[in-house]
C-alpha cells in the first residue's frame, strides 16, 4: 500500500494566484490541492468499467470506488472532465445527489461515513472524451487508424489528469492499492491495458477484455490501447525471479518488433543492476505499441518510436551514444522505477520522476558502453536545457516546472554521483531510494533527505541552487604561477560543493565557496581543467 499524508492545502477555493508568470485558478486549486472533501477518504480500489466505441469516438460505463474512511464526512470529491457527462452517481443501490463545479463533482453521501469502514461509490458516465491534440503531451483519447484502416485507439493523459476519460480522485497523493480494468471494445480489436489479463468475455458484437492492477498505480499510469495487435513474449530471470515481458504491436510491424524490442530485455538487466528489481512483478511488464511517441503507464508501457533507435532518429546528446538504444524503450520503462514505483505527491516535484527518468538514460549506457561513454552521453544533453525558471513548480494548483527537469535534472544527478565519489555507494543509493520508498508517494524534502544521509552530506543547498533557482554555479579562477585563487558566484548562500580539477591530468578537490580562496596546486598549472562531470560554468579571470 501506498503511504497516504494528508497535506494541508495551502489555497482556499476560490482564491487565485500567481507565479513565474502564471495565474491560477479556483479550478486549478481543486485539481491540484488535497482538498476537505478528498481528505477525509482513502482509495482502496477501483473497477473501471467502460465501453469504447471508436467509430463513434464515445465511451461510456462506470467506475466502482472502494474507500476507507479516515475521518467522518458526507461530501465526496470525484473528478471528471468535461465534455463527459456524470449520468448517476450510487452508494448502496441509491442515487446520489451531485453538485458540481467544472471537472470537481460532490457528491452528497446519505450513509453515515463510520471512522474505519470500507464504502463503495458507483460513477456512472459517458460522452465524447477530449481528443488528443499533440499525445501524450496535450492528451487524451488518440482516435487513429493503422495503415490497414483499422481503429488504432489509446489514452495518454499526465498532468491534464485521468479525470479526462474516466471518474476518479484525481490527485497523485492517493494512489489506490489495486484495479480492475474491464474494456469493452469492437470483436475484430483487442485492449491491453495495465496488469494482468484474466479473461476474454465474448459478447454479441464485442468483446471485453477483464484486467487486473495487483500493485498501488497512479491515475496518469491507467491506460487502453486498442488496435488488431499482434502479441510475441518473453520470460527474463531477474532479480526477483521469472518476470513475463509481453509485446503487442501492429501486425505489419511484427517482425520489427522482434529486433528492435531486443532493448526491453537490456534496458531491464541494466536497471535492475542500478535500480533494484522491477517494482511489479506481479502485473508483469508489457510494451505495447501506440499511435503517438509513448508513455510510462503502469506494468503498460507504450511505444511510438516508429522502431528507430535515438529519438525518433535522433541522439538528444549530440554525442553518438545516444543512437546505441531505442530512447523510448529505455526512458519510457525507466519510469516503472521513478514515477510508477516512486511518485511524486504534488506535481510540482514532477523532476523526480523525469530528472532521475532521464539520468537512467545515462546509466543504460554505462552499463553496456562504459563510464566514460555515459559522461559523454549525460554531458552533451546540457545543449537542450534552457535554465528558464526553477525545476520545481507552484504546490497544490497543478502546476509542473521548468522542462529542465529532464537534462538538468539528470546532469544534477549526475553531479550527486561525483560528489558521492563512490560508484559502488551511489549504485546502492540509487537501489536504496526504489528500496526505502517501495510503492509510495513522496515528496522533494524526502528524496533530499535521503540523499544526503546515504551520501553522508548536507544537501540542502545543493538542492536549493540546482531544483529552486534557474542560476548555475559560476567557478571563477585566477591562476598565478603555482597557485589558483577561486570562487562560486550566481550561487545561493552557502553553496559550497567541492569540485574535482585537473593539473597534469592528475584529480585534485577544490572547495570553492563564494569567498576568494587561494591555494597551492602540484604541477603545470597551464593544464589546469575542471571536471565536465560537474554541473558548473567556469570562467577564468
């Protein structure tokens, strides 16, 4: 189970904000907060139940929610986005009151809600659910056709919210412990969605496919996927014993697949080596092919690279290690790790997810090319990152930060790794984090602390500089003869983390702070260079 805190919102509904150039709403507060009528209740379960019509682009069904109840309360917080509709909300057989207000729907329960008890809420709905305009990053339901003509349907839906297609609490705080997932499709199409499958149920002109989630998901993790896919396996001795790897894609790319999904089975020896075992087991992991560029859903991840290797063709890092692996293969499955193992409570801390995401990147090529190939690879991302506004973003409205959380988050990471100077300790920090927050949510202030006390070192300032400004540490030096006098500037007070230079090719530590410092250093000082592992800026004086 999922660890649940309960977080004081910081906004009252209604009220507006505004930071780095961004207003927020009372929408945006009942998306994003922890809301009075969200607190009181605990996700337990949940029944999606929905049928899909892609020749109409119409869905419609319910959504059974199973809650402990934390404290007595009458009001019931369910999310749901309009266009779709709430047709009826039951508990117990009986029709409920709901009053609503945009994509928040109270509903008004008129059973006693006894401190302890388990409920059950049944959300009834149905419509035309938002259609993706640039999946996954502007998502929804992807209606597309394969080049057969064939209905190729999927869902994407990370930070508009789950609540675009299905009923649910929509805030990444509370995860529900387990799911089933029942897909009622056209008969000549398959679903795959999270889990295991269970059962095939044959109707009159569909088919339901019945799946089921056994571990903690978050809401953006549920996803369908339907096409006339083709299906191949695999079973990979890992760390926690046999894991079933399954693989749906498009007929017509079958023998593709065969080849180009040799990574999935790499990509799983490599973080399992970094990251500890794969945290779902018992749902399995699948890749399953989709119609835009792909997506970490839970145990479901999806694939749209158009079989190449790099990005869509391409190597972000400009350094030619990128074009050794299929970049969604391994960062889309990097998130079973960070963002569906470990997940952030509040989007703001979203760099959790991506910046450790994308340093896995790095860490794949290390495990198959070397250290220096991976230095190579995390260093020349640096050209992607714009350092526009801080990585961490505005609490409780739903609001993510800078895109930096991806290249310089993972170069920040990378720069930990340096400082822990201890590849053996960092691997075991990196396995500890998967290890000590198994299954949980968590937020920034946990992932720091632990940092620091498995790296015997006060990060705070680090953390300060790197996710809560958009400055990067300048190193400023003179040299003169045999001594180098030097400094830090664009940097918050007390930044202080030592770095490792160069002279005659040989390490040497510096502990710059923002005060001058001079010392005495071996050797030909005009070789004098700073380790690009850092994530610094230098300038000579």
């Amino acid at each position: 189970m999922k660890r649940k805190v309960l977080v004081a919102c910081i906004l009252t509904v209604g009220s507006s904000i505004a930071s780095f150039g961004q207003s927020f709403t009372e929408q945006d507060t009942l998306r994003g907060s922890i809301t009075p009528e969200r607190a009181w209740w605990d996700l337990n379960y949940y029944h999606l139940n929905v049928e899909i019509k892609p020749d109409e682009k119409f869905i419609s069904g319910s959504n059974t929610i199973r809650y402990k109840v934390l404290e007595e309360n009458k009001v019931l917080q369910v999310d749901l986005q309009p266009p779709l509709n709430i047709e009826k909300v039951t508990q117990d057989g009986k029709t409920l009151k709901v009053r609503s207000n945009g994509n928040a729907h109270f509903v008004q329960l008129e059973k006693p809600q006894h401190k302890g008890d388990f409920n059950e809420v049944v959300v009834h709905y149905s419509g035309h659910p938002k259609e993706a305009v640039r999946a996954p990053w502007d998502g929804g339901f992807s209606w597309k056709e394969d080049s057969t003509g064939k209905p190729f349907v999927a869902t994407s839906c990370q930070g508009l919210g789950a609540s675009v297609w299905w009923p649910n609490k929509d805030h990444m705080y509370d995860e529900v412990d387990s799911m089933a997932i029942s897909v009622t499709v056209p008969k000549n199409l398959m679903d795959v969605s999270n889990g295991r499958l269970r059962s095939i149920e044959e109707n009159a002109d569909t088919k339901t496919y019945h799946w089921f989630v056994a571990n903690p998901i978050n809401n953006y993790g549920v996803n369908v996927n339907i096409a006339d896919y083709a299906h191949f396996d695999e079973v990979y001795q890992g760390e926690a014993g046999p894991l079933t790897m399954d693989y749906y894609v498009l007929p017509q790319n079958f023998d593709k697949a065969h080849k180009q999904f040799l990574d999935a089975k790499k990509m799983m020896k490599a973080f399992e080596h970094w990251f500890g075992p794969y945290p779902f087991y018992k749902d399995g992991y699948k890749l399953v092919e989709v119609p835009y560029l792909g997506m970490e859903h839970q145990s479901s991840v999806t694939y749209g690279n158009q079989y190449k290797n790099g990005y869509l063709g391409r190597d972000l890092s400009g350094s030619g290690w990128g074009l050794k692996f299929d970049f969604i293969i391994i960062h889309e499955s990097g998130h079973e790790w960070f963002a569906n193992n470990i997940t952030y409570k509040d989007v703001a801390d979203m760099w959790i997810h991506e910046s450790f995401t994308a340093y896995s990147e790095n860490l794949f090529v290390d495990y198959y090319y070397g250290k220096e190939a991976a230095s190579e690879y995390v260093i020349g991302t640096r050209k992607n990152i714009k350092n526009d506004k801080p990585i961490i973003g505005t609490y409780n409205v739903n609001a993510e930060g800078s895109g930096d959380m991806y290249y310089k988050g993972a170069n920040m990471i990378h720069t930990l790794r340096q400082l822990a100077d201890d590849d053996e300790k960092w691997r075991q920090t990196l396995r500890g984090l998967n290890k000590e927050f198994y299954h949980q949510t968590v937020t920034t202030a946990q992932i720091e602390n632990y940092i620091s006390a498995q790296l015997g070192q006060d990060l705070s300032v680090f953390f300060d500089q790197y996710l809560r400004t958009n400055q990067i540490p300048f190193l400023e030096y003179k040299l003169d003869g045999n001594s180098i006098k030097y400094r830090y500037t664009d940097s918050v007070e007390g930044f202080a983390i030592p770095i490792r230079a160069f002279v005659d090719k040989k390490p040497q530590w510096l502990s710059p702070t923002s005060e001058w410092k001079t010392e005495k250093l071996e050797g030909d000082l005009s070789t004098f260079t700073v380790d690009q592992n850092f994530y610094i800026k230098t300038r000579r004086l």
